[in-house]
C-alpha cells in the first residue's frame, strides 16, 4: 500500500480536507463522492508541483455511538438486520459491539480500510478520535478562548431537546442527521368557555380578519392548566410534548375535535364570537392542533370553508393586483380541494408577497405588513392576549432515541452565542473573501450567518470533551468539529506529550506563537501549524451549508487570525443508487467495501464524480459502471498495442486532441468540474479513438497515452499506478496542437455520420457514394467571414470570391445568424487528407470516389460547404 506521508518542505503547501466520518456502522457506495472528489483534487494538486496534506480522523462525539450500541445490546431485530445482512458483520462479533468505544474501533477499522482500498490519499499517521485526550484538551483550549472573547454564555433559551434523552439535541443526534430548525410563532388566546383556545400563528396581525376557528374532528383534544399562571388552555394532545416542554402545565379534562365543533369562541382583539368548524387539513401534531381562519388571506382556510359551502371573508390587507388575496389566487391555480398539493405553493406564494408589498386596511391603515406582524405580536403580548411559542419548524425529526423533538424552555443552558453582532461581521468578512465551489454556496453561508443565535453547546449524555465551565456536561458534536482541522497539524507528533502537559499556555504557544517553546518537539508543532494552515480546500455536503460549514467558518475567524481563515470550500452532491434514494426501507444500500470487490476502486471513483454537475446527485447504475470498465478495458488495449509514437496525419490529429484539451484542464480542476473533464478526456476522447484505430493498421500513440495517463490518475490511480504512472508526476505541458487538423477530421467524422443516418432512413445498401470537396473559393469566404462577420461587402469585392456572387448571397442566407459564430474551421487540403486517411470506414460503406466540386458537373456538388460536405448516395 503506497504512503501519503506529507512533512513540510521547500515545496508550495496544500492543505485540504473532507468531513470526518462517524464510525457508527460502516460506509456505503454514497459515502464514497465527497472524499473522491477531495482525493482527486488533491492528487491533481501534486501533479501540479504541490506539497499536499490529506488527513482523515474520526467523529465519536454525541449519542448515536451510545445509541447503536445500546440497540444491539437490546437485540434490535432492525439494526441487527442491517448489520448483519447489509453490512456483513459477522454475528458473534456484535456481542463486543455493546460497548461504544469498542464499536467505534471496530467500525473505524472497516471504514480505514475502505478508504485504503479507495486508494485515498490520506496521511493515516495524523488520524485520531474524538474521544482521545489529546484532543479533547485541544477543545478544552479552543473553548477556553471562545469564553474568553465573550462568545460561550448562559442563560434561559429555547432549545432543541429530547425529552427520551431528556438532554439537547442537534443534527448529529437525530435519525437522517437532520439539524432542528427552531422557529418562533405566536400563540393567541381565544376566549371559550372556562378558559381559551390556543392558535399558534406565523401571522399575527391577520387576527382581525378571522372569521371562524379549525379543529379536526377525530382528533383528541385536552385542556390544561398553566400552574403559573392559572389560567386553562385548550389544545391538542398530539402536541403536549412540545407544549409542556415550554410551560409547566397539568391536564384537567380530555375531549375530542367533535365536543368542539360547532361551538363558538371569542376574538380577543375584538367584541365578536365566531365558529368553531371542522377541516381535514388541521394537523393535531403541530402548533396546537387548533388553526385560526383568515380566509381572505389564507387559501387553506378558503378552500376549507368552499368546501363546507361557505365563503365568509374579512379583507384586511391591500394587495396591488388583487381583490380577495386567498380568492383570487385559489382561483387562479385551479385549486380543487384541500387535499390539492398546489395549495402549499399558493400558501407561500401569497404569504411573502403580502410580506413584501402588502399593506394593512384595518388596525394601523397603511402600515406594511412587515411592520405590522411585529407591532401586532408585541401589542397582542402586552395586552396578555397572547405569547411567544416556539416549534420545530422541519417537524417532525425524530432522534436516535426515537422520539420526537421538541422546544424546551431551558434554564442555566450553555450556548455559543452566534448571534454575536461582531462575531458575525467578522464572519462575513471571510466568506466574503473565501472561495466557494460552487459560487452559490457564498450567499447561503452568508444567510445562515444572519439568522443564526444562540446555540446550545453542551449535553448531559454522550461520548464528547467534558465541558470545561460544567464537567458534568459535554461539548456537543457540531460544537467539537468546526476548527479540528488545525489539530491534524500536529496530530502525529503531540501523541509524544502526555495529556496533563496540554494545557492553555501550550497550545496557545502552538497556535499564536504566544510564550516559549517548552522543548524543540513543542517548537516543531508550531512550525508545522504555521507550514500547512490555512486550509486550502474544505469538502463537504450540502447538508452541513446551514450547520457544520457555518460553524466551521464562525469558529475559525473567532479563535484564529485572519491569515489563518479558511481559503476555500467546495460542495457536492449525493449519491443515488439505480436513479433512487438509498434507504434501508428499500433494501439498496450498498456497502463501500463489498462495491469496491464487485466492481474496483477505480470504476467506483470515476461513477460518483463524474455522472453530475458538482450540487447535483450523481447516479450509481450498473449500466454507467458496466460502460466505464468497457472503455476503460478499451484504453488499456490501445495503451498495450501502442509500441511507439508515429508522425502521420491519423497520429497528429490525437495528438492535437489531447493537448487542446489540456489549455482547459486547469479550469476543470479548478472549478471541480470533474463531469466535464470525463466527457471530454474519458468519453470522448473514447470515442475518438475508437475512430483512430479503425483507420491505422496499428495504433502508434505511445507517448500521447502516456500523457493522457497522467491526467487521468486522479480518477484511475490503480489503473495508472499498474502503468508506471507516479502520484506526483508534472501534468502534461500544454504544447502546439493544430486546430485545423482538429477542425478537419471532425467534418469528415460528422460527414461519415450523414452518410450514416441517410443509409439508416433508407434501408438500402449504398452501391456507390460521391463525395464533393467543396471549393477552395469558399473556404476563404468563411474563414473572412469568421474573421468580420459583419463585413460582408468585402466579400463581393475579393478576387477569387467576386465571380461568385449569387451563390456567396445563397450561402449567407442559408447560414442567417450563424456567420457570427463560426467554428474553427478545416483547411482543403488537411480536409482531403484528413478523408483519404479515413477511406477504411467510409469504403465498408460502399464504393467511394471522391471529386472536387470545381470538376463537378452535379448540382448537389455546390451545396457543399467547408464545414458541410456534400454527397450522393448512389
């Protein structure tokens, strides 16, 4: 197994990283496109002259560790079945796998070696565990300094919570790694009988268009007792959990949808009773199962009282091009029902352009809506008409643990206060200045920034750094993960301090330069921080945009100095198996490991980072693995027969291929464009080949291959390596190539193409063919042409072109727009060589006989064109 040890040295350093995995089972095929991606990238990176770092560790932090765990120590029959069955882990061995520490060994074990089998080259000697204290007294350090610039902080909060866990909980503790997105609504109280119905809003100031409230009948309901208050709340019990998690309440009576139907209650903000009525769109599981009614403003609440028969409005809100909002807009999309799906379309279509150009007619006549959604909230507050409630606004994500996540009103919580207003311009400043791939990940990064507050960073349960200020508590796992990069600095040689030595004032000296060096191995992680930071490309997902990536940036411009930001990050997609989501409801997981036996490292490597654009899934099908070993099967036999490197037109046009294809290499390497560099140097490139090679005796393209070996061991290290191609081998220079040839052998391959597609509509067998050279008087009329497209006058006037004039006005009306983007085009005479040289393909055609249009007396002759020869098919 080759070595990818990397010290610093004389050499221009590059740095780059890939999330490290959580070793909690093993990985499958989708596993494989983020760290292929980052490897190929980096192997083109030492291709080019560069010292590269690629390091790998592993994330044990949190509950889903414990969770596994205690799921196969339960004998749950799911994951038992997944492990053994899927996963091919053998029986006797997950009676060890009770214990967290040991699976994570024994699953990191599996995943190392995948990754070998990858052929990723990666540095094994900086690997390390989150759990190791070596590392642990580097988060100890990091939150040290983010306490110390005010960013660690306690107090009352909401926060993401399992009440199974009875601890908080973020992306990595939920099942599908789903980050709870917390939301705040209002909670309006309406007057009913001996207390109040509750109806959470996103629209506060809609409260004085409502016409009736929404129950659903089937659905329980209960009424509680807020013991601080005293006051009775009706609600659904589907939403108890959230509800209780936020006010201290008790239950006092129990009823269902149907008790409340037909019923009235009262409208805080006014003298007025309305309706309760039933809808089938009420979902007893969110807010509080109750909904009020605007159905001027609301198309569900429109369709809901249509379908009851009844169509009473309060118009509330002017909106230009508009007269009954929800009415006109129902109306317009065709909206049958309220099971349409459309309605969810129509709903927040509606909802912002109220928002942005909206304007109130009742309350504060004139005032934007934007405006009055907040004075209505804080009036409705005020008058004790109402109070703040918070949910989980992607609901609902279920934990590891199983249930369902709820907002808890946590006091004496620690958070990292993301919200910080310098914090976050700091923050800014980097994105503005760091590379994305793509460009749009920039804006995002910069949205999550500007909603982002405070959040929780420690958990009673879980494996994870005691939390320095409570050491009866945990750092979190999206909280221990965002600067460990800086760790893989010196992770291969800190092992030589013991872990009480790891204090403040060492670390402080390793990463700000900050006291003396206590020995020269101290000053020697120093060097090596300041040779390899920043890091010079961070992969990862789309899913870590809004959490991980985010943190990643936050925390680095908080704990480190502007030099030592982050350079750049790329992001991509996911990986679909036979065009569907991978799931093991679907049964179509497939194990990195068993893919890697079944159909090699390399074709794996190519499939998931070069069937998509760079955000786009890509697709592992067996019929794109199956065509990538053919080709690849194909290059080997040309590289096998090709015994030296010939000089003839057939040879220099290959040649030409490949080196005019390398002025672009380093815009697809730079942009990641990994799908456009396969078409262009794998399937391509494939297929003119097989066009080469049908036309020579003998393939004699040695060092041409040699070349194209290069370029592509990024994506075909196994292959190239069992070639003699080494990993840091210089990319190919970007030599002289002929356009013209390029241009000339593309026009015959699309003529032998025509001449194809006619014999196909025809049916017939071709006796003879005749193909026309066109005249050389027009290929200098368009190669003027291509040179001033808009000086066509000078045409009619040039010697050689003038005798030609009714067929020049023929051929500029046939080719309209097109003179002005006229290809590269072929000269005469490497066209005919270009034609002579392919006669192998075009005599199994039929007989072919060649003549010049000038010694034609054929009408078809002068239809011809330089980049469209004419023929006849006789």
């Amino acid at each position: 197994m080759q070595s990818y040890e990397s010290n610093p040295d004389e050499r221009s350093k590059f740095f780059i990283t890939a999330a490290f995995p959580y070793p909690n089972s093993p990985q499958h095929i989708g596993h494989a496109r983020t760290y292929s991606m980052a490897d190929i990238y980096a192997r083109y990176m030492r291709h080019r002259g560069k010292n590269v770092l690629f390091p790998m560790a592993f994330h044990v932090t949190g509950t889903p560790i414990i969770a596994m765990a205690g799921k196969i120590k339960d004998g749950d029959k799911d994951t038992i079945d997944v492990l053994t069955n899927i996963y091919g882990v053998p029986k006797e061995k997950l009676e060890e796998l009770t214990e967290p520490r040991a699976l994570v060994l024994y699953f990191a074990k599996e995943i190392e070696e995948g990754m070998k089998e990858m052929h990723f080259s990666i540095d094994w000697r900086r690997k390390f565990y989150t759990f190791d204290e070596h590392f642990q007294k580097f988060i100890t350090w990091q939150f040290l300094k983010l306490k110390e610039k005010g960013y660690i902080v306690k107090g009352s909060h909401p926060v993401a919570w399992s009440l199974k866990l009875n601890s908080a909980v973020g992306a990595h503790d939920t099942k599908g790694d789903v980050d709870p997105e917390i939301e705040e609504v209002t909670a309006i109280k309406f007057p009913y009988g001996d207390g109040y119905l509750l109806a959470t809003t996103y629209r506060p100031e809609t409260v004085f268009g409502i016409t009736n409230m929404w129950v659903k009948p089937e659905a329980a309901y209960i009424k509680v007792k807020d013991k601080e208050s005293g006051e009775l709340y009706y609600i659904s019990e589907g939403t108890l959990s959230n509800f209780s998690a936020q006010r201290d309440v008790e239950i006092v009576g129990k009823l269902s949808g149907k008790d409340l139907v037909g019923k009235m209650a009262k409208i805080p903000v006014e003298d007025r009773e309305v309706p309760i009525y039933e809808a089938s769109f009420v979902d007893e599981n969110e807010g509080t199962g109750i909904v009020m009614s605007v159905p001027a403003h609301a198309p569900f609440d429109y369709v809901a009282l249509r379908d009851l028969g009844k169509e009473e409005v309060i118009k509330i809100i002017e909106l230009e091009g508009y007269d009954i909002p929800a009415k006109d807009i129902v109306e317009k999309m065709d909206i049958e029902n309220q099971q349409d799906s459309k309605l969810e379309q129509a709903t927040k279509k509606l909802y912002k352009e109220e928002n942005m150009k909206g304007k109130m007619l009742v309350w504060k006549p004139g005032m934007p809506v934007s405006k009055a959604k907040e004075e209505v909230k804080k009036w409705l507050i005020e008058e004790g008409n109402a109070f703040s409630y918070y949910v989980i606004a992607n609901g609902p994500v279920i934990t590891r643990a199983g249930d369902k996540v709820v907002v808890k009103l946590v006091k004496d919580q620690w958070f990292i206060d993301y919200g910080n207003k310098g914090w976050k311009e700091l923050a800014y400043k980097c994105i503005d200045g760091i590379r994305t791939i793509p460009e749009s990940v920039k804006q995002e990064l910069r949205n999550t920034v500007t909603w982002l507050e405070r959040k929780a960073c420690t958990r009673t349960r879980g494996l994870g750094t005691p939390f320095p200020f409570d050491k009866k508590q945990v750092i979190e796992s999206l909280s221990d993960s965002t600067i460990y990069p800086a760790f893989y600095t010196i992770a291969h040689k800190i092992r030589e301090f013991s872990a009480e030595e790891l204090d403040e004032a060492f670390f402080d000296y390793v990463f700000y330069g900050k006291g003396e060096a206590r020995n020269d191995l101290h000053k020697e992680l120093r060097e090596e921080f300041l040779y390899w930071y920043p890091v010079d490309s961070r992969h990862s997902g789309p899913d870590l945009i809004r959490n991980h990536l985010t943190f990643y940036i936050m925390n680095h411009v908080a704990i480190f100095p502007e030099e030592h930001w982050p350079k750049q990050i790329a992001v991509n997609g996911f990986v679909m198996m036979e065009g569907k989501k991978m799931s093991k409801s679907m049964g179509n997981i497939l194990p990195l490991r068993d893919a890697i036996r079944k159909y090699g490292a390399d074709t794996i490597r190519f499939n998931v980072v070069s069937g998509a654009d760079l955000l786009q899934d890509s697709d592992f099908n067996r019929t794109s693995v199956e065509g990538i070993k053919q080709r690849m099967a194909y290059f080997s036999s040309i590289i096998e027969k090709s015994k030296e490197q010939g000089s003839g037109i057939a040879e220099r046009w290959v040649n030409s291929l490949l080196n005019k294809r390398l002025e672009l290499l380093d815009s697809y390497i730079d942009g990641l464009n990994f799908r456009e560099l396969a078409k262009q140097f794998f399937y391509d490139f494939y297929n003119e080949l097989k066009w080469y090679e049908s036309i020579v005796e003998e393939p004699a393209i040695k060092d041409t291959m040699a070349n194209w070996l290069v370029v592509m061991e990024p994506f075909f290290p196994e292959f190239a390596s069992s070639q003699g191609v080494a990993m840091e081998e210089e990319l190919p220079e970007k030599t002289n190539y002929d356009d013209s040839l390029v241009a000339s052998m593309a026009v015959v391959r699309e003529l032998y193409a025509d001449i194809i597609k006619v014999l196909q509509r025809t049916d017939k067998k071709a006796g003879s063919i005749k193909l026309f050279i066109p005249a050389q008087w027009k290929y200098k009329a368009f190669e003027m042409l291509k040179e001033n497209p808009k000086n066509i006058k000078a045409l009619y006037d040039k010697e050689g072109i003038a005798e030609h004039k009714e067929e020049l006005a023929a051929i500029i009306k046939r080719l309209k727009g097109k003179i002005y983007s006229i290809p590269e085009l072929p000269t005469r005479e490497l066209f005919k060589e270009c034609l002579a040289v392919s006669m192998p393909n075009f005599s199994k055609l039929a007989n072919i006989s060649i003549v010049e249009e000038e010694e034609s007396s054929e009408e078809k002759a002068k239809a011809g064109l330089p980049l469209k020869p004419a023929f006849i098919v006789e």
